[in-house]
C-alpha cells in the first residue's frame, strides 16, 4: 500500500492521500465508523482527487 501512495504523491500532482493505520496508536479513537467518517470529511480537500486508504482494517 504504501508503494502505491507514493506512487500516487510523485506521478500526480493534484491528489489528496488520507491515511489510517489501525496498528499505530495515534488512530485509537476512530475505529468507531462516524468517527472515522468525520476524520475522513475533515481532511477530504475540494478540487483534488482524493483517496483513503485504511490500514489493518478490523471488524
């Protein structure tokens, strides 16, 4: 995964990359799906293509 967001960042110049790792700590808080839907909104950039890409995704 992230071969390809780099990937993305050097061949792309218009692109937003919106990253969730569950297996880092920093990202405890929003496993809860609204929580993860307002992480998501608040970094979502108008005008760009956006991507997010969720790491270690857990049910």
């Amino acid at each position: 995964m992230q071969a390809y967001i780099e990937y993305l960042r050097n061949h792309f110049n218009n692109t937003n990359i919106i990253y969730v790792d569950y297996m880092d700590l920093a990202f405890e808080e929003i496993k809860e799906y609204h929580a993860l839907h307002n992480y998501v909104e608040e970094r979502h950039q108008a005008g760009k293509t956006n991507y997010v890409f969720v790491d270690e995704a857990r049910k």
